[in-house]
C-alpha cells in the first residue's frame, strides 16, 4: 500500500483540480474545504512515506509496470520525499492564507480557476519530485510552467498580461534549453531514465565529449533562466510582483526552488560530481551566484514597490542556493536544501505579511509604510522576523542558513564567498531595515498611534503567525531538520 | 496587543502620591537600594568568612537547605537571563494602567537579578558555573561564569538597579515609556546573556539581541537626529555583528569547539589565519566598544538616547566591546595555565597585543581632542566615552602584548572598566538632571548651577574628579595602573611604547581640562536668567546619583577591595607568572609619591589646556568637510559618472540631474554614507534595469554561448 502513496498523491491534486468545475453551483466554501482536505491527505501520506524512505531505504515505482527502459519510473528516496513534504507543508500554510484574502485582485468568478490552477501546479511539483525519467520531467516542467502563466495572468490587467508574456517566452526558451540538452544525452545513451543516463554518460564521456558537453551546457541554461539564476532573472521581479498576494508567496517561496531542485538532480545524479567538476561547471555557478547575490540586492534597493523588492530580493537568494550547489561537496548541498527551506520560510511570510498590507490598507510603495506597523502589528511582526532571516540574525532560520553557507565555503576553500555572503547580509539589512523602522517608529499622519490587531481575517493571521514561528522554531533548533537534509543530500550520489 | 495601549499619553498618567512615609516611590526604591546593597556587603562578607554570618545560614537548618540549593543550582545564568525578560512580561501586564506598579516591577526584576548573580559567588570562587544546552542554534549554546564574567555581572547589575530607579522619575518627562522599559529588559536580558556566554556562538547571539534592541532605545527620541544616530547605530552594528560572524565561522571551521577554553592547541599552528580571526574579531567588538577608527556612531547615538540609556549605554554596553576583545583574547590566544613562561602561543598575543595598545593610544586621543570640541554636555561625555574605553583597551592590549607578565595590564583595564561604569554613567544621569531642570543642554549657555542644585553639583564634581583621575577618587586607582601598564609595555617590551606613555599623560590633561570646562560652564559663572525659578525636590534622580558617587569615593578610598575580591582571583586563573603577581599586583601600593607626581603634573597641564584653549577659542574648530568619507568617495564618483554620461549620450544623457546632485552634497549631516549608497542603486537602476529586462534574448545568447566556450577552453587546459 504505502508503495502506492506517491502516485495517489499525484492523481488526489489531479482530481481535484478535475472536480472544481462541478462544484461550480455550490457555496465556494465547499470548494475550499475539500481542497484543504486534499492537501491534508498528501500532508499525511507525505509524512507517511518519509518515514517509510528514512526506516525502509528508498523504492522505484513503475508506472503501468513498464519496464524502466520504456516506460515511467518514480522514484521515491529521502530527497524527493522530503521536498514533497516541503512544498504541501508550505502550501497549505499558503493556502489557508489564500482562502481569506481572497486572492487579491482576482475576480470572483475566478476564484475555481485559481484553485484549479493551484492544484495543477501542486501535480505538477510533485510529479518533478518523484520522477526518475528527463523527459517526463520536461514534461511536468512545460505543466508547471503553462500554469504559472495562467496564475500571473489571472488578475486581467495589462501589466499582468505583459509579465505574463515575458515569462511565458523566457520559460519556453528555458524548457527548449532543456530539451535540447535531454535529446543530445538520448543521442548518446538511447534512455530518458535518470539512472540508465547516468551509466551511459559515464561510459560515454570520453567518446562523445562535445555531446555531453553541450547538453550540460544547454540543461544547466534552461534550468537556470526558469530558476531565475541571476542574468536569466529578468522575468522574475514583474511576474511575481503582479500575481496575486498568495500566488506570489508560491512562485518566489515554492516554484522557483523546485527548478533549482531539478537543477541538483541533472547535476548530481545525472552527469555526476567528476563531469561537472570537468567542464567547470562549479566555477561557473558560483560566479553567477556571487554576481546575483549583490546586483539582486542592489536591484531591490532601489525599488519603491515592495512586492518587486521581495522579488529581487529572491534573486538575490536564489544566488545563495545556487552558491551551496556550486560548491560540489557534501555539506555545501546540505547547506542550499537548508536555505530552500529557510528562504522559502521567509519568502513566504514576507510575500503573505506585505499581501496583508496590500489587502487591507491598499498600500505597495516602501515609502508609505510610515506607522503601519500600528494599525497591522501581526503582519508586521511577522514581516520584522522574516527580515532579520534575511539579514542573517541569529534565532532564525536565515543565521543558520549563513552559517552553514559559510562553513561549507571554507571547506571548499573558498574564503572570498564568505565576503559576498557577508556582504549581500549587509545589503539585504539595508533595504529591509528601513521598511521595519519606518513601520514601526514612525507616525503616520493621518492614523494615531494605537497598536491593535489589525482586522483582517483570522485565516490570513493564522498562517502568519505559523509562518513566523516556524522561522523562530526551525532557527532554534535546526538539528533535526539537517540531520534530515544530510540523509537527502547522501540519497542524490 | 495592550502593550502600546496607552501609547503617547503613557508618562503623562497622574502619578499618585500616597500618603506616608513609606508610600511615596522615592522612599520605597531608595530602601530596594539600600536593601541590595546591605545584602551585597553582608553577603560578600559571609562567603569571606567574617563576622561568622555564613555559620549563621549554616546553623539554621531550613536555611543552609536554600542555601545550598541555591549556590549549587546549576541553571542560575538561564534563571538570571530570564528575569529580566519575566519583568518585562509583568510590566506588559500589571504596569498598563500606573508607572508607580509598572516601574516597581521593573526595580524589583533588576534588584532579583543582583541576588541570584550573588549566589553564583560561592561556585565561581571555586570552579566556575558552567551550563550547557545542547541542540539550540545546531551548535549548541553553553554558559560559563568565572570571576571575570561575576565582576563584570555585578557592577553591571547594579548599575542597572540605579539607573532604573533613576529612569522611573526621568521617564516622566519623556513619551512611549512602556515601550522604552520593555526594550530596556530585553537589552538587559541580552547583556547578561553576553557577559554569562560560555563559548562565541552564544556571545555572538546575545551581542546581536543586544544590539537591536538597543537601537530601540537609542532612537526613542524620534526626531529626525535620533533617526539618522539610529542608522549609523544599527548598520555600524550589524557590520560588526558579521564580522564576529565570520571569525566565528573560520574559528569553528579550524578548531571545530567555539568554547573559550579551546583552540591553544591547533591555534599556534594556523598561520596567518589566526590573526585574522582575531583581527576580526576586535573589528567587531571594537565598533561596540567605540575603538577609534570605527566610533563613528558612538557620538551621535550616545546624545540622542534618554538619558538612563545613554547611561547604560556608556556606562555597560561598550564595555561589553572591551569585555568581548578580553575574552576571545584571554581564551584563545592565551596559553594553557601552567606553562611555562616561554610557550611559543606568547608570540601571537605579543603581535596583537602591540596593535590592540595603539589602538587605545589612537582612540583616547581622538576622543579627547573632539571632547574638548564639543559643546553639547552628552555629546561631550560620549566623546569622553570613546577617550575612556581607549584607556581600557590600551589596558587589554598590555594585557596581551607583555605575555606572562601582562597582569599589569589586565588589572587596570578590569578595573578601569568597572570605574568608567561607575562615573560615566553618574556624568550621563547629571547631564540628564540638567536637561530635566533646564530643558538645556549647551554648557554654554548655563552656569551658575551649584545653587539650584547642590546635590548634582556636589555628584558632578565627585564623577568629574573620578573621571580625572583626583587622588582619593576612584579614576586614580585605574589610571594608575593602566599608567604603570605602559610603563612596564615600555620597560620590558618595545622602547617605542615611551611615547605611548607620554601621549597617556597628554591625554589625562585633556580629561581635567574638559571636566573643569564643563564643571565651570554648568555649575559655577554666573547663573542665566531664566533658570533662576527652578525648584527642584528631593527624588529618585538624587538618590541614585548619591549611591553612585558614593561607591566611587569607596572605591577611591578603598583600593584594595575591589584588588582583592574580584581582580586577583581573576590573575590567578590566568596563565601569568604568579610570582609578578604577588609581587607587582597583591603588593601593589596605592598613593606613593611617582603617582601623586605625575596625577599633579597631569592636572596642572589640565589647567594649563583650559586657560589656553579658552583664552584662544580652540574649543570651537571645525573640521574641514572634505576629510569626510562620505566626500572622499561620492564626490569624484559623481563627477565620473555625470561625465562619462555626458560624453556617451551628449544632452539626452538619463540621469536626474536631481538626485546625481545629491550625492556630491558637502554637508554630511543631511545625507549620510548609506545614503548616498542607495542614491547610487537607484541611478543604476533607472539606468539600467529596464534596458536588462529588454534584452533578455541577448542575454541568453550571450551567456549559453559563454558558458559552452568556457567549458570547452577549460576542457582543452
């Protein structure tokens, strides 16, 4: 039975994206709830299987009993699990927020497609996850990426439609990249499954050089322009700042990690430590991650909207993640799966604590934040704590996040990343700070000052509050979860 | 959420005034003083052995059980750390609705403090409290408290006691007072935590909740100029908080232990590694402790904050810089106790021991010039502040750099930190009485004070001849050790450090000329008309001055006390030649003619500073605007940028005009560093941003093709 779990919980998300449409008639509750349901049902059987990985040892699973050579094989160890349990956790969290505010923005007879989309994006996550095969997680990828386009353009203006388009014909060209890298390695080898790639690329490195050279090449470029790896990260800050409150939180906390983890897998269990290590591929990432690591945060300085700051603040993460992957050694990867989770922590409460502002005061530029702080304490609260995780204060996540980022920098001898990691701390705190001290030191002309639970609905603050303990929590006490993270990092060699 | 309820009108509730002698504040928390002290003498003189008070707790029964209890409780650091953060829960409580329950709740958590740090006594006499918590922050924090960590407990403890009985009758002038006390128990919270850590990580923690929250406190005013000090406050600490960061992580990463025992071993063999980590590590506390190149922020919060912050902030906070630098110093950069006096680790702490002493050379000079500068009383203190704890790390650096032979030294720099604690706090409460009585803080525009307030004038003139150094005063004791610190750095060690004791004595002229300045302008001329109406009354202001000035005339009368109770043990524990010890430190004699000499020669050269500077308006220079870093680096930026734009697209160059122009601005107190940073960020991307997200085809194009041909040319290497 608890074999059969992963490809439940791929068809449970399909249904229901399926079933929305016929609970049109009905109160919308219904559909709410139901959803909810749903995902408590993967949570569980999430759970479930990780413990079945962690204690039993990791398990294939063959879709319509094909053999591995023709048809689909999942493949379910710590690593696949574990992100699975991420991004449902961080989901629901999401998703409850996402029932209260209503998806700002968004017309009201859209809020079924929403959900629809929603769930389809969730299928399509996860498919990306479990799969052991390239090209069915090309296909997942096309799935994630046509829904996103779907989720940015949903709100029906026109800056919506434009950043839509732009990320639609830069994730094209992304998924094309990839493709092209897929077939080159299908040239060689005569397989799409992950492990069967794997054996004939390393067989064939020394016959066909220039094939598997370029297909890296190629793979880690599609990958990187649909990460938002920095010079590909043109499309991110529009995108995420015009899409609904929630969506965004998704986009910037969830979706963009998922690439980055389809990243991780075409690096290290396809090509292998030795090839990339070969072609250089390290020194490549860890420039890109250096160079988005600064301009990202400059970027985001500058900017006066505070959901394209966040945004650009996420370039500037990913920069981070991409810099643990770079490294190419056990504890380097450990410390980038630490950082997706802790950015998407932070990410999350800070895209769902300014979507607070936004739906109940109206307000998107960084300069009006004068005394908001007062008239929203909780989802300022929530803000602050993000952005000290960001700025690498100790007690959250963000300070382990730095801490083992470095670590793993001197071990791989690299002290002059130690220097950008210290200096992009510094340059997020000189953005985030001056929101957090405006909100909560200056007088708002017009409000007087009397700090009271701002009135917004309770499954918007909920998630909040959850969110912001959980940064605490997990920064407190983040042995667990790395001990967990070392066993996904050992499952990808 | 009720915490800010009241906000705005919070200090101006009425203050009920009970009727009776012991109903009315002042009474109660002058008798919580006088209880804290009483019980500190007697419980000091019990553990010594005296007057037979500890065979007395023995005797009887139930109280040698709480006793014992008590002395041996192995979670007394998390219990001292914790009640702070309890008061601050019970003010948020209970304080609502009067400041009277409210401020009594906050003398009665710091005076609970006091006594449980005393019952620490008894096991850091022996061994050290030691505590460890295992899986917090992935490390793992651990506390430790020795006979440095219990010195620098007490004094700070104590201190905090007075300046909170002090803050319940100055915050009535002020607004937001809930918020301020709350924030002041978080900041005490961390203080203690910082002084208790038992290894880098758990220092490090409690450094950055300490910083943060008291930029709270530093920017409470909330005008425009406690904005701007609070910026420089924050970004100048959390430069530092990184910069421990890293040495902690390159600490961690070679030695694999943070604790501050560790590290003798491999640290001797690490190369050039180990003066960076400690390089870094001074950087970083030596911002908080105001060292000369980086004290920038420290002048302009200092003034801003309320007065019981200033003096906290003065009197406690920067010595945890110096406490800081000390500890890192004596754990890891000291050799194992025992060794012999040639161990090879000597080396290293010689090398940076001679930097640290010219470091407090430089940032004593520096501070005092500017003092005498200054016109604004707190600005003047702060600048004092910075010349101070130059004396306390030039101490350290003797410390260091004499190797087993450095006690010296290290008492002068314990001790001058817990002096400067005493009278820079007392100076900050009396300019704070000041500023309460006359709304005024330019010492040039009062005088004539001493009638109106006696008792100030009599504590002033008491800190001002503590800070001076005045025989039988407190500052005498530390000023001379530390004199024959450097001395002794000159004697056995460079002849370069000759120099450095004659800058010492320069400098300790310019503190007596700068405290007869203020002494003279504040209390003595003639009084201005319009403070002849102040009526002041007995209050909790005078009774924590009082206290204060006292101690400081105990000490000075009373040398030996504080030697022998909490500086000798500390030389003991440590690796220096025991035999310097009993000899220079235990046999130290106070008062002997050399030292009355040279204390005449400083004060006569003070007086001659006074007369002179005033005589020829040296107080009031002003420093060229083109010295400042902000002008240095902004303005040929701008230059390049504005021409290079100009010669690229001629008249439709894009840049605004406006906000380019900004950036070269002479004047640096409108638009500070940071500022002109982001000014920077915002023409970069105006310029461009949009032209990036254009070319994204371009992008692509260039970097697959970059990385193929990168990988191709690395193949064929």
């Amino acid at each position: 039975m608890i074999t059969q779990l992963p490809i439940i919980n791929l068809l449970l998300f399909l249904g229901m994206a399926l079933i929305i449409p016929l609970f049109k008639k009905r109160s919308f509750s219904l559909t709410t709830n139901l959803g909810l349901g749903v995902l408590f049902l993967v949570w569980i059987s999430s759970i479930v299987l990780l413990y079945h990985v962690i204690t039993e040892g990791a398990f294939y699973y063959q879709l319509g009993n094909y053999d591995r050579m023709l048809g689909i094989e999942l493949l379910i160890n710590t690593f696949s699990v574990l992100f699975s349990l991420f991004i449902v956790s961080l989901v629901i969290i999401i998703y409850i927020y996402s029932t209260g505010d209503a998806t700002e923005g968004v017309a009201e007879k859209e809020y079924g497609r929403y959900y629809i989309l929603l769930f389809i994006l969730l299928f399509a996550m996860l498919g990306i996850l479990y799969t052991n095969d390239l090209f069915n997680t090309y296909v997942f990828m096309e799935i994630l990426s046509i829904t996103t386009v779907s989720i940015i353009s949903i709100k029906r203006k026109k800056e919506n439609y434009t950043a839509a388009f732009r990320y639609v014909m830069l994730n094209e060209v992304g998924s094309l990249s990839y493709l092209f890298g897929v077939a080159l390695l299908y040239m060689i080898t005569g397989y799409t499954n992950i492990e069967l790639v794997s054996e004939g690329v390393q067989s064939g490195w020394s016959l066909y050089p220039a094939n598997i050279l370029t297909a890296i090449g190629f793979m880690v470029t599609g990958i990187g322009i649909k990460a938002a790896i920095f010079p590909f990260h043109i499309w991110l800050p529009d995108a995420h700042s015009t899409a609904p409150s929630s969506s965004s939180a998704i986009l910037s906390a969830v979706v963009v990690k998922v690439y980055i983890l389809i990243m991780i897998k075409i690096l290290f269990r396809v090509f292998g430590i030795d090839i990339i290590q070969a072609v250089h591929i390290p020194t490549v990432l860890l420039v890109i991650a250096s160079i988005g690591m600064i301009m990202g945060s400059i970027f985001a300085i500058a900017q006066t909207d505070v959901k394209r700051m966040l945004g650009y603040s996420s370039v500037a993460q990913i920069g981070y993640i991409v810099m643990g992957i770079g490294m190419v050694s056990m504890l380097g990867l450990q410390a980038a799966f630490f950082h997706i989770f802790s950015h998407g922590l932070m990410k999350a409460a800070l895209f769902l604590s300014v979507g607070a502002v936004i739906y109940h005061k109206k307000i998107r530029n960084v300069n009006e934040f004068d005394g908001i702080g007062f008239q929203m304490p909780v989802a300022m609260f929530v803000f602050s704590i993000a952005a000290l995780g960001m700025i690498g204060v100790p007690l959250t996540t963000g300070f382990i996040s730095k801490l083992n980022l470095g670590l793993a920098a001197l071990d791989a001898g690299q002290v002059v990343l130690i220097v950008v990691l210290i200096v992009s701390g510094f340059l997020n705190a000189l953005y985030y700070l001056p929101i957090m001290i405006s909100a909560f030191l200056k007088d708002n002309k017009d409000q007087q000052r009397v700090m009271r639970v701002e009135k917004i609905p309770k499954t918007m603050l909920v998630p909040l509050v959850v969110l912001g303990g959980l940064i605490i929590a997990i920064g407190l006490f983040p042995g667990e979860l790395l001990s967990l993270l070392e066993a996904a990092a050992l499952s990808l060699t | 959420m009720g915490l800010f309820k009241k906000e705005g009108k919070t200090c101006n509730m009425p203050y009920v005034k009970k009727k009776g002698f012991f109903g009315s504040f002042t009474i109660q928390s002058s008798l919580v003083v006088l209880f804290a002290l009483v019980f500190i003498a007697l419980f000091i003189i019990g553990v010594r052995g005296d007057l037979g008070i500890l065979s007395f707790v023995q005797d009887i029964y139930v109280l040698r059980v709480i006793y014992d209890f008590l002395i041996h409780l192995a979670i007394l650091p998390v219990i001292i750390i914790a009640f702070p953060v309890l008061g601050v829960f019970g003010l948020m409580l209970f304080g609502r609705n009067s400041c009277n329950s409210r401020d009594m709740i906050v003398i009665f958590m710091t005076l609970f403090t006091i006594l449980f740090t005393l019952f620490m006594y008894p096991a850091v006499l022996e061994e050290g409290v030691h505590l460890t918590i295992p899986s917090i922050l992935w490390l793992g924090i651990s506390f430790s408290v020795d006979m440095l960590g219990f010195t620098m407990l007490m004094i700070t403890s104590l201190l905090w006691l007075l300046v909170m009985v002090y803050a319940h009758e100055y915050m009535k002038k002020e607004m937001h007072c809930n918020r301020f006390f709350v924030f002041m128990g978080i900041t005490y919270s961390a203080v203690l935590g910082t002084i208790m850590a038992g290894d880098l990580l758990t220092l490090f923690l409690f450094f950055e909740i300490m910083t943060f929250a008291s930029y709270m406190l530093v920017i409470h005013g909330q005008r425009e100029d406690s904005y701007h000090a609070g910026y420089n406050y924050i970004f100048m600490g959390i430069i530092g908080g990184f910069a421990i960061l890293v040495a902690m992580m390159l600490l961690y990463f070679t030695v694999g232990d943070l604790a501050f025992t560790s590290g003798i071993a491999t640290l001797g063999e690490l190369g050039a590694m180990k003066y960076w980590i400690i390089g870094l590590l001074v950087f970083g506390f030596g911002i908080k402790a105001g060292m000369a190149p980086v004290h920038v922020w420290l002048p302009r919060a200092h003034p801003v904050a309320p007065t019981p912050a200033s003096a906290l902030l003065s009197g406690i906070m920067i010595k945890l810089g110096a406490y800081g630098i000390l500890r890192v110093a004596t754990s890891y950069y000291f050799p194992l106790e025992g060794t012999p006096g040639g161990d090879p680790v000597w080396l290293t702490t010689h090398a940076v021991g001679s930097a640290i002493i010219w470091l407090g050379i430089i940032t004593m000079a520096v501070g005092v010039f500017f003092a005498l500068q200054q016109s604004n009383i707190k600005r003047m203190l702060a600048y004092h502040s910075i010349s101070q704890m130059g004396y306390i790390v030039m101490g350290i650096g003797v410390a260091l750099y004499l190797g087993d032979l450095g006690a010296m030294g290290y008492a002068g720099a314990i001790y001058h930190i817990i002096n400067h604690a005493l009278f820079k706090s007392l100076l900050f409460m009396v300019a704070g009485v000041v500023f309460y009585h006359t709304g005024e803080s330019n010492m040039y525009k009062l005088g004539g004070l001493w009638r109106k307030l006696p008792l100030t004038a009599t504590v002033c003139l008491i800190a001002a001849l503590g800070i001076s150094g005045i025989p039988l005063f407190n500052g005498f004791i530390s000023k001379s050790i530390l004199h024959h610190g450097i001395v002794e750095a000159h004697y056995y060690g460079h002849g370069l450090f000759y120099y450095a004791e004659l800058i010492f004595i320069v400098i300790s002229a310019g503190t007596v000329a700068s405290f007869i300045k203020l002494f003279y302008y504040v209390f003595l001329r003639k009084m201005p008309e319009q403070y002849k109406s102040i009526k002041p009354e007995y209050n909790n202001l005078d009774t924590a001055m009082a206290v204060i000035a006292i101690i400081i005339v105990f000490i000075g009368l009373n040398p030996r006390f504080i030697m022998t109770t909490f500086i000798v043990p500390q030389l003991n524990s440590m690796p220096y030649s025991s035999e310097f010890v009993q000899t220079y430190i235990v046999g130290l004699t106070f008062f002997t003619t050399e030292d009355l000499l040279t204390m005449l020669v400083v004060v006569i050269m003070g007086f001659g500073i006074f007369i002179f500077g005033t005589k020829f308006h040296l107080f009031h220079l002003k420093i060229p605007y083109w010295l400042s870093l902000e002008y240095l680096v902004f303005y040929p930026m701008n230059w390049v940028i504005r021409n290079a734009c100009q010669l690229m697209y001629g008249d439709e160059c894009k840049y605004n005009e406006k906000t380019l122009k900004r950036l070269a601005l002479k004047n640096n107190k409108e638009i500070g560093f940071l500022d002109r940073f982001v000014i920077m960020a915002n023409v970069f991307n105006v310029r461009y941003e949009g032209r990036m997200i254009k070319s994204d085809a371009f992008i692509y194009t260039v970097f697959i093709t970059g990385v193929l041909v990168f990988m191709l040319v690395m193949r064929a290497l």
